[in-house]
C-alpha cells in the first residue's frame, strides 16, 4: 500500500488508477463539482465531524459491538468474529453514509433526497435520514425486489418515503438506478442523488467510502481490545461494495491480514444466473463510472441475478476494481445455498438472522474455518434479515 492512502485515492478526478471517474452529461457534471466542491469543503470542518459525530452516538448506537461466535466456531472451526452492523439503527450499514450524504443535502439548500434500492435497506436508512432532517424523500424499486422485500417497502412509506416501482428490465437494482438516475436528472437543482453504495460518477465512491471508514476504525480497535492481535482473515460480502469498503479501509495496510470480498455466485456461474462481477466480469462503463462488469456481446451490462436483492448488480466500486488489480483483496464466491445454508447455521447456533447479503460473507468464512482452524475471522456482519426471512421461509422452507 502506498502512504497516504486516502489522500491519494481517488485522484482529483475520481479515478482509482484506471477506474472510477465521471461519465456523464455535462448539464449533470456540473452538479456533481458542486456536490463535490461541498464535499471537501465541510467533510473536515468541526461542525459537520461534531453533528455527525453527535448523530453516530446519540441516535445510530454507534459504535456497534464485536462479538465472537462461541457454538458457530466450535462446529466449524477457527475463531470467528462478528462486526454487528445489524444493530445499527435501521439494521444494517447503510445509515452511516446516508446521515453523511443528508447532512451535506442540508447544507446544499436541497429539499429533496432521491435514491435506489434492491435490498431496501438503503432505502430505509436514506428515509430515515430524510425524516430526521425534515427532506422530502423518494425511492425507486425494482417490482421483483418489492416483492421480496416487502417489510422494508413498508417501513419506507412509514416513514414518509415515496416508493417507486420500476417496472422495466429485470426490474431489479440495475433498473432502480436507471430510474433513480432519470427522476434526478429533471430536478437536480432541488434534489440530490444518495447514491447507496461505493459505485456512481465522482465524488460518491469517495464520500460513501468515507462515512463507512467507522466501521473499519471501530472492528480493529474493537478486535485488538479482545484479542490483542489483529484477525487473520477479514470476510466482507460485496455488490456494489460499501460494507466491505468500510471494513477494509481500516485493514489495507495491515499486510498480515487477509482480505476477502464475496460476491453471488447465484445458481449457478452461466449468464444471467449469478452476479459475480469480479469473478468473470471485465473492465467496462455504468451508471457514469469506469469498474468491473458483466457484460453482453456488445458491452452492455448484462442481466443478474442473487437471492440477495442486495447483491444483484452487474457492476461494482471502482475502489474496488483496483484492490483487485492490485490483488490486496481476494474476491471469492458464495452460491445461493450455501448462503441459504449459512443464514440458517448463523441463525441457530448464535441467536442471530443475518441479512441474505450478510450471509454470503459468512458462507465463505466458514469454508474459510474449516481451512484454517487455527485462525481468527472478522466478518462485517452487514444487516440483519428481518427482511429477509418470509422470503428465505417461502422459497427454500424451513430446515429440519
């Protein structure tokens, strides 16, 4: 790793190395240097570190616990660890960034949040920051995840939300950007884009990477405090790439510790089947940024699929398309049941539901347990799977 990390990356135009950057219309990419120029010019002032700070303890619960997974280690094997994002306020990581990105529309004059999403959870926590900042709020859906996810489709219209349902495509996460992108696009001048992960044009991989650092920042002092030493393995399931960005950002220049980011491997890895974006994607452009992709014949993003709404994107963070390139991160797999099977290990042997995106990090740090009994695994436990569960009940039943 290079000194200065994060000042160093991205460069002043967005770019992690090759990937990154912002392509899109310039009426739009004016916006984006407001946004951007804002960014830089509170993110480090006292005021906004002190609200946000403030907003973090007294309202989210942070900081979130690391616990260790006593009967789950003794079955599989290791020393495995959970950051417990699922007891941040909402459930899940996503409200870290979204309080982030609401405190900027506030000082922006914008009256209007806008954003994307699969799982729901980032459109609950973008809600609620909405509710709590007194902003209008609006999200777009796939119809396929509103099934899916219907408790979280209530919660956001409880909590004042206007919920759109995208019925194009395959009517998932992709198409909910797209719709997401096209509402901003007609008012941009009241609205601001929160966009719900490490993805997107300048300056949102950086600005989402950065109000996710605290989660990082807390599991390794939290761990050490335990531990006295660092974890072995660091397991982080990855979408478009915000929870684990946030995990690893505290562990990149600590060369003893392993990193892996763990994608859908669906049903299977043929087209259309998985969202393994890493595994067989190629460098290519989506929504207004340079990544990874999984592309058609013709370079278009080509369709996905996961049991987790949350993880069903063709594309990923440019961050982490570089740490790929340089190979600091593994990028692993995990299929639908051993996701499906995790989720119900995690559920009866420790007391806790995980989110299916969540699940996926601990298929994979089981295998992980099973390889190296001997070693400690830090799993950034996501979200929980309140969301989830008449979904997982539904299609995959009950195991006995």
């Amino acid at each position: 790793m290079t000194t200065n990390y994060f000042k160093n990356y991205p460069n002043h135009e967005g770019f992690f190395e090759e990937f990154g950057g912002s392509f899109i219309p310039p009426q739009l990419q004016a916006e984006m240097e407001k946004i951007t120029d804002a960014y830089y010019s509170i993110s480090k002032s006292h005021n906004f570190i002190s609200e946000l700070r403030s907003i973090r303890k007294h309202y989210q619960g942070r900081p979130t616990p690391v616990y260790f997974c006593n009967r789950l280690s003794t079955k599989y094997g290791g020393r495995i660890y959970l950051k417990r994002e699922d007891l941040n306020h909402t459930g899940a990581h996503k409200l870290n960034h979204c309080m982030g990105e609401a405190l900027l529309a506030k000082y922006l004059g914008k009256k209007k949040l806008i954003a994307e999403t699969g799982a729901g959870q980032h459109g609950v926590a973008l809600a609620t920051a909405a509710a709590y900042f007194g902003l209008e709020c609006e999200i777009h859906m796939g119809e396929v995840d509103i099934i899916k996810e219907h408790p979280n489709v209530v919660r956001m219209k409880i909590l004042g939300a206007k919920v759109v349902p995208v019925s194009f495509g395959l009517k998932t996460l992709k198409e909910a950007v797209d719709s997401a992108f096209g509402a901003y696009m007609q008012d941009f001048e009241n609205s601001i884009y929160c966009i719900g992960s490490v993805v997107g044009p300048h300056p949102f991989p950086m600005m989402v990477r950065d109000f996710q650092r605290v989660v990082g920042i807390e599991a390794k002092e939290q761990f050490f405090d335990m531990t006295g030493e660092l974890p072995d393995s660091v397991v982080a399931c990855v979408g478009g790439g915000s929870n684990a960005m946030g995990l690893f950002s505290a562990f990149l220049d600590e060369s003893d510790c392993k990193l892996y980011g763990v994608e859908p491997a669906g049903r299977s890895l043929e087209p259309g089947e998985h969202a393994a974006t890493m595994t067989l994607g190629q460098p290519g452009l989506i929504h207004g940024f340079k990544c990874y992709l999984l592309q058609d014949e013709k370079g278009e993003p080509s369709p996905v699929y996961s049991v987790a709404s949350g993880l069903d994107y063709p594309g990923v963070g440019p961050e982490h398309s570089m740490l790929k390139d340089w190979k600091r991160v593994s990028y692993e797999t995990a299929t639908d049941q051993e996701t499906i099977d995790a989720f119900y290990e995690l559920s009866r042997l420790e007391g806790i539901i995980p989110a299916l995106e969540s699940a996926h990090a601990v298929a994979y740090a089981l295998k992980l347990a099973k390889q190296n009994p001997r070693e400690s695994i830090l799993i950034n436990l996501s979200g929980r799977g309140d969301k989830d569960i008449d979904f997982v009940v539904d299609t995959f039943g009950l195991p006995e």
